[in-house]
C-alpha cells in the first residue's frame, strides 16, 4: 500500500481521472439553434380532455413532437420513455415553456384513452400533450407537414401502424427546425436543440 502511495504514475492516473470528471461539462459541445427546413401547416387535433388543440395553442412555444399509439408493439414503448425523459430533463431544467406533443396516429386512441394512459407515462399535463384526431388530419400532418413517413393502419385494427420514431423540434414561429433519433444521443441532441431554440426566440 505505501508502495502505491509513493508511487507518482498512480497519483497522476487518479489526479488525471478526478479532473476528467470535473471537467466533462465545461468541455461539452453545444451545438447552436439549427436553421428554420419549412413551416410547419396550420393544423388543428383533440387533446385528451376531448377540447380542440393545435397550432394556435402552441403558437410563441418551443416544442418537441413525436407520432405514436397507444396499441403500438413495437418502438412506441421506447419512444414514449425518450419523450418522458425530456420532459424531466426540460423540468430540471427550468425549461418550462417548451412543450411536448405527441400525436396519435390510431383513431383507436380517443381522448377518454389517452387521458388514461397519461399516468403510465408520466405526462405532466402543463408540458406534454397526447394529442388525437381524425386518420386524415393526423396523416396530412405527419407526411405533408413534418414530412415523416407513415404507414396504413390494418383491417383489424390492431396490427402495428408503421411511423417514424422520430423527434421535430419546432420554433415559436412554427418552424420546423430539426428531425431527430429517439435513442441516448437523439434525446441529447434535441433537450440541447431546443434549448438553444428557445434561447435564441427569447434574444439570449
């Protein structure tokens, strides 16, 4: 033991990880505000208290949306679990004006459903919205507004509905400023995205 302690590759090897962990966020890269692709259309669904909600609602708030089902067997799960951790991360954050808007593309998915499947995933109601409408609004958003790919739901009603797992930053303008990946690194890079979106509307 006093062998090791007099022993100065030792020392510089722990003085050399001590330092690495401190200073790990003062190296952290982030990344600017990402220019405005396209508008996003004018577009109008029902949140889970049955009330009209859309663009006007959100107009002047940064946010983040995402397509899923509440049936979904496949990336749902996963994705929903992505969109509840940027909300704790927006929340810790202080972050509270930018929302989270997940758009069901399932017309199973009625506001009486999704307000019930609000506790499941965590939804805090004043940041993240499960929202819902009918198959050709939800389809004209998805693929001619935010320009994702969107599959055709089955006869049965219960097969999975192919969508993209996909994040859209969207600026207060309703700009959409960037398509993400809901993996670790996705999740990273949109809480970062936004963050400087939203700095960027408020003159920071």
């Amino acid at each position: 033991m006093r062998r090791w302690l007099r022993n100065p590759y030792a020392w510089a090897f722990v003085v050399g990880c001590v330092l690495t962990t401190l200073m790990r966020p003062l190296l952290r890269r982030i990344p600017p505000p990402p220019p405005p692709l396209r508008q996003v259309p004018v577009f109008s669904l029902v949140n889970a208290e049955g009330l009209p909600f859309g663009s006007e609602q959100l107009r002047g708030h940064v946010y983040v949306a995402n397509f899923f089902f509440l049936r979904c067997p496949s990336v749902c799960p996963t994705l929903m679990k992505g969109v509840a951790t940027l909300q704790r991360r927006f929340r810790d954050e202080g972050l509270d004006t930018i929302r989270l808007v997940s758009i069901s593309v399932d017309p199973y998915d009625t506001p009486p459903r999704l307000h019930d499947a609000e506790a499941g995933y965590g939804v805090d109601p004043s940041r993240w919205l499960l929202l819902t409408g009918t198959p050709d609004r939800v389809r004209r958003l998805a693929v001619d507004g935010f320009q994702v790919a969107l599959g055709e739901a089955a006869g049965d009603g219960v097969t999975d509905i192919a969508h993209a797992a996909k994040l859209l930053l969207v600026d207060a303008s309703g700009a959409l400023r960037g398509v993400y990946n809901s993996d670790e690194l996705g999740l990273d890079e949109t809480f970062w995205r936004a963050r400087r979106v939203l700095d960027e509307s408020l003159g920071r």
